[in-house]
C-alpha cells in the first residue's frame, strides 16, 4: 500500500515525441536501437512486426523514422535486442536476435552498417518463445540469450543460452540455465539486462518486475518491485544506464489510448515518476543513454505503439527534463 500511495504522489507527465517511424500494415511489437560505433547519427532501430508468415518481418528504420530495409517472412517475431561484438569466423559482428514464436526458434542475424541486417542462423529452443535479451559478460565478453515464453513452469520460465561460433560461419546455442519465478497471473515476456551490475529483470505482467542475476550458478531471486500502483499489464523493460550505478529501469504499464512508463532508480529500484508519450497499448520499449549525434545527445527512448502501428521515437532530454531527473 506505500508503494501504492509513494506512485500516486511522484510526478506523471507528458512529454512530448520527437517523431514516429512509418506506420506498419499489420501490428508491430518490439523495438531495439543499434548504435552505429563510428557514425552514431547513422544508427538504426529494428523492431519487430509481429505476424504469422508471410507477413511477420523485422523492420529496419533510420533515426528519421524512414523504412531502410525489412526482412519479410518471419513467423510472428516478438521481440528483438542486439549485442556488440560476436566472434563469428574470425570475425567480431553486431548481431540482432528475434524470437521466431511460431517456429520456436531465435532468429540470428547480423547488423550491417548503412544496409540493415542479413539471416546468419537459426537456433531452435522451447514452446512459443517471446521476450529475448542478449547479454555481454563484462570480464569474458561471453554473449548470452536470455528467452522467455507464452507460458511456462515458475522456477524454469526463462532459459539461458551462450552464443558461439558453430565453425562453419554460423552460431549456435548452449543452454546454461533454466530459472525465473512465475506468479500464474498472465504470462513473461519483457526481459532487460544489466551488464555492468550483472542483473536481469522481467516482467511477471500481473504480479510485479522480478530481478535476478546473469550469472548462471546463481538462479536466486534477488527482489520483487513494482507490486502496486499499476492500471495495466507490466510490459516491455529498457536500462538508461550512466556511470557506476546510475541510471534508471523503465517499465511499460500497458494502457489504451495512452500507455505510461514507469521509472524506477537503476541503484536500488525506487520508483521516481512516470510519464507518457501518446503511445496506446505499448509492448516493447528501448532507450539508451549513447550520444546518437547533434540531434540527440543524451540518448533516444523508443515506444511501440499500436494505434498507428509503428514506433514512436523521443529525445531522453525531454523526460530527463519532464521528471527533473538527475536534480
């Protein structure tokens, strides 16, 4: 009931977009920004369209909200992330990792820079899968995928597996872990991870935010948050991460006509105020806090929304300057 009564009393906001991307025939889910290392104003979010075959695809968009390319056919893709730095064939590649529902597969594909992405492998896992987040072990620069599902068993919701080079130019998928505490209530299928504190938080969508830790010999919950306070369904999860410990996790309370992100303290996951974007029944979400060019200093938000089928795109200044964040 605190918790409840501290969300009603901290500030929610409106804030204004900086632009959308080209609306989709069909609906769209999840968005993810790369972030071009040497041209940062040339870097792409790929979202998912979340169809059945043939009309499910991943769409690629430039920073101005433009189609740049979109591969089709892929059978109802849920979310999408990206990681840096895969060694595949002697090689380091950027890679984007779907989830493929109907084919109970992720989708492997690398990120070419001023093209978009290309097919590199397929890795088949369990029933349905929807959430994916791609971690980078700090120490090991090990890259793992950390998948959740339309339904699943509490204790073992989520699987994780290590992404390496099959020797033939591919990747493959090690299973390191089964984990993740389930309420019954709904299903999971935001995840979102922190590489440098080495967490991992997910959705449990009628029940709260659940954290854990990436590291596979350590499957114990670390906390439940986000218990009160919300309208909707807990949905999609994004880290603007700074220096040491600073930062924020904002979550997705999933409403129509007008869904709200929730910001919680990256140090100790206290809520700090929440805001909206005129976004209508958000699934995924991203940000990051990487200088993007001239344009967008401190960073880019993404919302999926789903009254115009496309995603909208806001400059992180203006909910830093919103939510007085930082001050």
């Amino acid at each position: 009931m605190l918790t409840a009564l501290l969300m009603l009393t901290l500030a929610q906001v409106d804030v204004a977009p900086l632009r959308e991307t080209k609306s989709e025939p069909v609906q769209t889910d999840d968005p993810s920004i790369w972030v071009h290392p040497k041209r940062p104003a040339e870097s792409l979010i790929i979202g998912t369209v979340k169809m059945a075959a043939p009309e499910g695809a991943i769409a690629v968009y430039k920073l101005d909200g433009q189609p740049l390319m979109r591969i089709p056919n892929v059978d109802r893709p849920n979310n999408v992330d990206v990681a840096y730095g895969l060694k595949v064939g002697g090689r380091r590649i950027d890679i984007a990792v779907a989830t493929e529902r109907n084919k109970n597969a992720l989708r492997i594909f690398e990120i070419e820079p001023g093209k978009g992405i290309k097919d590199l492998a397929t890795i088949p896992v369990f029933e349905a899968p929807m959430g994916v987040v791609l971690h980078k072990e700090p120490k090991t620069g090990k890259i793992f995928a950390i998948v959740s599902r339309k339904q699943g068993p509490s204790g073992s919701y989520l699987w994780q597996y290590e992404l390496k080079d099959d020797g033939k130019g591919g990747v493959s998928g090690v299973k390191v872990r089964e984990f993740g505490a389930f309420s019954g209530s709904k299903e999971i299928e935001a995840v979102a991870v922190d590489d440098e504190l080495g967490f991992v938080y997910y959705s449990d969508e009628g029940a709260g935010i659940r954290k854990y830790s990436t590291d596979p010999a350590n499957s114990k919950e670390l906390a439940l948050f986000a218990t009160e306070g919300w309208q909707g369904d807990r949905e999609g999860l994004a880290l603007y991460k700074t220096k040491g410990n600073g930062g924020y996790l904002i979550a997705t309370d999933q409403q129509t006509p007008n869904s709200v992100y929730h910001v919680y303290s990256r140090a100790d996951n206290k809520p700090l105020g929440s805001f909206r974007v005129g976004a209508a029944a958000t699934d995924g979400i991203d940000v990051t806090s990487k200088s993007l060019g001239a344009e967008l200093p401190r960073g880019l938000f993404v919302a999926m929304n789903d009254s115009r089928r496309n995603f909208i795109l806001v400059d992180w200044r203006q909910i830093e300057k919103a939510l007085k964040l930082g001050q």
